[in-house]
C-alpha cells in the first residue's frame, strides 16, 4: 500500500504541475490510473489480515460500498475547481489524501495488524499464540478447518488419513 499510494500522490503532483502538456498529461493519468488497480488487489487482502477471515466477504463488501459512496465527492472537486479557476488545488488535495493514506498504512494499519498477528495466529489456526509463525499458513490452515468441518469427518483426520478419499 505504501508504494501504490506514494505513486498515486505523486502521480497527482505531477498532474497539477505538468499536466497543461498533452503528452504529459497522459503519462501521469496513466500513472494515476495504473494505482487504482491496487484497491481490487491489497484492500481484500489487508481486511482479512487485519479483521480475520471470518466476515472477510462482509468487510470487502463495505470496502467497496465505500469507494462507491466516495463518487458523491465529485460535486466538491467541481466547487474547488469552479472556486479557484484551476484544476490544480483539487489535484494537490488529491496528492495530499494520497499521503494521508500513506501515513495511516505505515502509523496505523502497520501496528493494528503486527498486534492482531501476534493474537490472531493462534485464533485462527486452533492453536496458542505462537510467535514467529507465519500468519498466511494458519489462514490456509483455517480455510482448510473451516471447509473440512462442514463433513462429519474432522480436518485433522482427513489430514492425517493420506489413504482417504
């Protein structure tokens, strides 16, 4: 997230300083539109990770609903423009929610998911905390739980009956 937001408040900038030159101006709007992707690829990712599994489709679905809420901002960037005659200051707001976001992933997000590792990783896997370990495999080992569990049979002798099957 650090990099993806970085460049999107560079790339915004850039926008409102060069973006008066064609050739420019689609360089960085392709830049721009280069850093969107990264929402459909890290905010699922980052919820579950911070949040657990367990409501992680519920958690994505508002992740979305407020990005789609967030186009109700338009109006404003159209009073910001129409106010200062430029499309400038709402690219630099822009830039500036940008490294906004930057600063909550490295200050918030960063620590809330090293604390929530340190207690989750044994929630999640059925196990006590254990320090150290890698918290993608006890997500895995949790999906594995959860889909086994559906089956009269427990995961764990599933897993342990190679011949099952």
């Amino acid at each position: 997230m650090f990099i993806a937001f970085t460049l999107g408040g560079l790339a915004y900038l850039l926008l409102g300083s060069v973006g008066h030159q064609p050739w420019l101006f689609v360089l960085v709007a392709a830049l721009i539109f280069f850093t969107w992707g990264e929402i459909f690829s890290l905010f699922p990712s980052t919820c579950t990770d911070a949040f657990g599994p367990k409501y992680a489709t519920t958690n994505t679905a508002l992740l979305y609903t407020a990005k789609g809420t967030s186009a109700f901002l338009v109006p404003l960037a159209n009073l910001i423009k129409s106010s200062t005659g430029s499309w400038y200051t709402v690219f630099m707001v822009a830039a500036v929610m940008n490294f906004v976001v930057v600063q909550l992933a490295l200050f918030v997000l960063r620590p809330l998911r090293r604390s929530r590792e340190s207690i989750s990783v044994g929630h999640w896997s059925g196990q006590r905390c254990c320090r150290g370990a890698r918290p993608e495999l006890s997500i895995v080992s949790t999906a594995l739980g959860q889909v086994f569990a559906e089956t009269s049979m427990s995961w764990k002798a599933r897993v342990a009956d190679p011949t099952f099957g």
